[in-house]
C-alpha cells in the first residue's frame, strides 16, 4: 500500500467570487490573477486585502507585466493594457474564431510571454500554443492541442515543462533560453487520473513542479526526475484552477473557480473562486 502523500491545508487569503480564477503572479507587492470568464484582471496587496479589478474587453485567459502596463492574452487576441487601463492588440495577434479563446500563460526566464488558445467546448486538435517576443512579435510554437495550460520553466532555463490538460501528463521540452525555442519534446510523467485535471502550475527552487488540479480540491508537488508526487497543499473548494509562489518562495497562493458547481455545492464551498494561501517547507 502506497504511503499518503504530505498535506498541508491552504487558508483563505482573498475572499473574490471569481468565475475562473487563473494565473497567478506577483508584481510590485501586489498579487495579480485573471477572471477568465469575468474579463478580469485582478489584484489584492500582502494582506489579500485592497482588492482592485481591471475589466478588459473580452474573455482575459493570462497576463503579466509588460513595460509600464500588462500583455493580456483575451478573447480578442493578445494585446498590452497601458497604465490608464487601455487595451490595444499586438499587430501580430492571432485573430481567434469566436468559438475560441485564450488560457493560460506567463512570463519565461528571458520575459517572453507564452499563452495558449483553445476552444470553449475543447474540440480536440483546436488549441495552440504562442511567444510573444519582447518586441512584440508572436510565433505559434505548438498546434493540434486541446487545453493548453500548466507552464513552467526549471531554474536553470534549460527545460519548459507544459501540459495539456486532457492528456493528463507533463510534458517537457529543452529550452534555448536565448532564442526561446523548444525542441526535443517528450512525456516527463503521466499524472493520476483520481488527482483530477491537471491544471496551472509552477516550479519551486527545488525543482518540484506544483500542479492544482481542477476538480481535486488541491495542488500537488511532483519530482519531474521521477513523476512521484511528493506532497500537496488541499482547498477548501474543488475547482483548483493555478498556483504560483510568493516573493519569499516559502508561499503557495492558489487560484479557483466556481462556474460549474451547482447551487447546492455552492452552499458548502462558499470560498470557491477565492485565493488561498499555504506555507511550504523550505
């Protein structure tokens, strides 16, 4: 019999109601994560207090800092969120069918940004993966996906770990961290199935990838090298949607979601859509 895995309960961090809560990240103190169905960008201080919220003009999949504003990858297409809250499309965006949308992205090690596209019913073979260079430039990296999602790099910027969804598997690339170019793509681990969906994730200054699953009330930290998992923080609500660590490294916040559950399942996971919190062994 397998020995259970080390928990640790996250904690209430930012009460929100957040349809699909995504993406979390960190910038100037403040942490930021997206509304995808609410067209949001969102935000709250060291305290998970003063929240602030962004609308954007359509479905907002990712974002990260870029320059004085924010690159957000919408509905729309991907484009930059100036400082006084306008939003212009990149001349190089993907134009997306209406049936499609965008999820999922952050930042490289080099400041690249990377988001996915998929469509809202995950039609098979209909999702791909982008770059936007640092002069705004765009290149499809990958095509024939169905949810891209989970992004992250290892510390020394030689691997991309990526998954999507469906496939319930991590994948990893050898990353060229001057070009950004990825090449050598193979199956790093499969994950289980009863964890729930793999979703959004991170990499830790150990080389542990921490993965929140949708529709497993948790996220769980895997050594890449083997595929074992090595520990999990679980939520007070199922739809774990991403995760990412804190300015210290030694905090996990982890996003939600609440647009599937029922009014019944609502009433007894009042947190859903909400941030959470969990303090890691160092």
């Amino acid at each position: 019999m397998s020995m259970p895995l080390p928990t640790i309960d996250a904690q209430l961090f930012c009460r929100a109601e957040c349809i699909v809560g995504e993406g979390p990240f960190w910038h100037d103190g403040r942490l930021y994560w997206v509304d995808i169905l609410g067209s949001s960008l969102l935000s709250c201080d060291q305290r998970g207090s003063d929240i602030a919220i962004r609308p954007v003009p359509s479905h907002l999949g990712a974002a990260a800092p870029w320059g004085g504003g924010f690159i957000a990858a919408t509905q729309q297409g991907v484009g930059i969120i100036s400082v006084a809250g306008d939003f212009t499309l990149l001349r190089e965006s993907p134009i997306l069918a209406a049936n499609r949308r965008c999820n999922d992205g952050k930042l490289d090690p080099a400041g690249r940004f990377w988001f996915g596209t998929n469509d809202y019913e995950f039609e098979p073979g209909a999702g791909a993966l982008y770059r936007v260079s640092r002069d705004g430039s765009v290149k499809e990296i990958a095509t024939g996906l169905i949810l891209p999602n989970g992004l992250a790099w290892d510390r020394g910027g030689e691997l991309f770990y990526f998954i999507d969804t469906f496939t319930h598997r991590v994948d990893v690339f050898d990353f060229d961290l001057a070009s950004g170019d990825v090449a050598n793509g193979r199956v790093a681990f499969e994950v289980p199935r009863e964890f729930g969906l793999p979703d959004g994730m991170t990499c830790d200054r150990h080389g542990r990838l921490w993965i929140a699953f949708w529709g497993g009330s948790r996220v769980v930290a895997f050594d890449p090298a083997s595929g074992r998992p090595v520990g999990q923080v679980r939520a007070p609500t199922r739809l774990t949607s991403s995760c990412c660590l804190g300015p210290d490294e030694s905090t996990l916040y982890i996003t939600s979601a609440r647009n599937t559950l029922s009014p019944e399942v609502l009433r007894q996971e009042p947190l859903a859509g909400s941030v959470f919190r969990a303090e890691l062994p160092l």
